[in-house]
C-alpha cells in the first residue's frame, strides 16, 4: 500500500520508487528492487539506494553519490568487465552527462565508453536527483545527503542545486 501524506497535494510516489522497508533502529536499510540482478551487482545502485541514518534529530536522509562508477570494457548492465572504479562526476566528459541514459523509473543514468577503457559507466543526472527527492520529500526523510559535494558540476547540471529546487518546490 503507498503511503500518502496527511494535509498535502503532494501525491504519492509512482510504485517504482518504493524501494525501502521500513528503517531499522540501527538505521540499516536494504534496498528492495524490482530490477534484474546484474543491474543490482554491475551498476551504482547499490551504492545510491540507502539512507543516511542521522543522530542529529534532522532525520533519515536519501543519499546521492556526485560521482560516476564504471566497469571496464562492459557494454551494460550484467555484462563481463575488467577492472571497475570511481570519477568525480564533475570530471566526467560533457558527451557523457549529455549522453547518459536515464532510467527515471530505477533512479539511474548510465554511458557507455566506446571510445575509451570505462566501458559500462553509472552516475546521477539532475531528473534522476530529482526523483530521489521527491521521493525524501513523499517519504518525510530528512532531506538529501551528497557523497561529496565537492564534485559536483556548476549550472544546470548541478546535482545539488537539482536536489534543492525539488525539496524547496510546492
């Protein structure tokens, strides 16, 4: 059942984005996806779908990575690769960002380095930042929380600022 938010227009989030049980009291949090298993294990959702469990009486908050994962030479989601890492995703090449496959419905975006040895790569966008906060917001979490800000993008492509303007938004 979707939960709905007593006083409020803000509707209920499609069923897509229910990928949370109830938090536990030591703030663990398994995500609960209806994706295939190798978009789980070859992708940045594993590190994208868990909340922040906070002391400070602010609350649970979403967080979102503001960096890229990628896996060498895989061409998607399940595929075999070599090597894997992690870019800031403030040093990802524009033609990724403006290239990126956005998936609204899992809350990810994703390139595929055919020119280079990154191969399969997995970051936010703003509209999948976006999501997540409206999410926050239809769930009464504590906000947003960024690993790290320091790599953020400047403009319209900030994640930060695009997490702001969905929290702070009626």
């Amino acid at each position: 059942m979707r939960p709905s938010l007593p006083g409020s227009s803000l509707p209920p989030p499609p069923l897509s984005l229910y990928l949370f049980p109830p938090v536990q009291p030591d703030g663990l949090v398994l995500p609960v996806l209806d994706v295939p298993r190798e978009v789980y294990y070859t992708s940045q959702l594993h590190q994208i779908l868990w909340v922040h469990k906070d002391s400070g009486g602010i609350g649970d908050r979403f967080c979102i990575p503001v960096y890229a994962r990628y896996f060498g030479q895989a061409r998607g989601p399940g595929h075999p690769f070599k090597g894997s890492g992690e870019i800031d995703y403030c040093d990802l090449p524009d033609e990724w960002v403006a290239g990126a496959k956005v998936e609204e419905s899992i809350a990810a975006a994703s390139f595929v380095d055919t020119k280079g040895d990154k191969g399969f790569v997995s970051f936010d966008v703003p509209s999948t930042v976006c999501v997540k906060a409206r999410y926050a917001k239809a769930m009464c979490l504590g906000g947003l929380f960024y690993w790290t800000g320091a790599g953020d993008r400047a403009g319209p492509e900030s994640l930060v600022a695009a997490g702001w303007k969905t929290l702070h938004s009626k």
